[in-house]
C-alpha cells in the first residue's frame, strides 16, 4: 500500500516531461494508479497522463531515462545505474 515514485533524468533523449517541474536534471513523478491515466509501459517506454496545476500533461519515459522507482512512504526501492541500457538494442 506504498506510493510508487520514479525519478527521471529529465534531460535523456525523446523524454517529454513538464519542464517547469524539472530540476537539477532531474523529475520526480508520483506513477501511482490514482495519480496516472492512460498508463502504458513496453520494453522502450514508458507513457501516461498526469494533472500539474490542475493541467493534463501527456508524458513520454525513455524506460533509460528512469533513473530510480520507491515507495514515497519508505523510501525503499531501487535506483538504476545511468549506463543500464547501453548495451541493449
């Protein structure tokens, strides 16, 4: 019953994310299934709709770009090496 959270390098290629909650490179966006719609991930890329200021924003997740995932309420989880996908094709 934890909240999923994932940060994202902001500044990996093809990554649309809101940019005016960007910082240090970096975005931190709450996935959970009250927080998303139109939640689709593959083997490439993550992709869902979240709110920012009341605005639906349409985001696209480079699945490299996701740099970590936890759970806001224990900080548990996994943080991803920035050279994890260089190898595949």
């Amino acid at each position: 019953n934890c909240t999923p959270y994932i940060a994202v390098n902001a500044t990996y290629e093809d990554t649309i994310v809101p940019q005016e909650y960007v910082r240090g490179g970096q975005i931190v966006l709450n996935i959970s299934p009250t927080a998303v719609h139109k939640f689709g991930i593959n083997k490439n890329v993550l992709q869902f709709s979240a709110r920012f200021g009341g605005v639906s924003r349409d985001l696209f997740i480079p699945l490299p770009a996701i740099t970590a995932i936890y759970a806001k309420e224990t900080g548990g989880g996994m943080v991803f090496p920035t050279d994890e996908y260089d190898n595949l094709s």
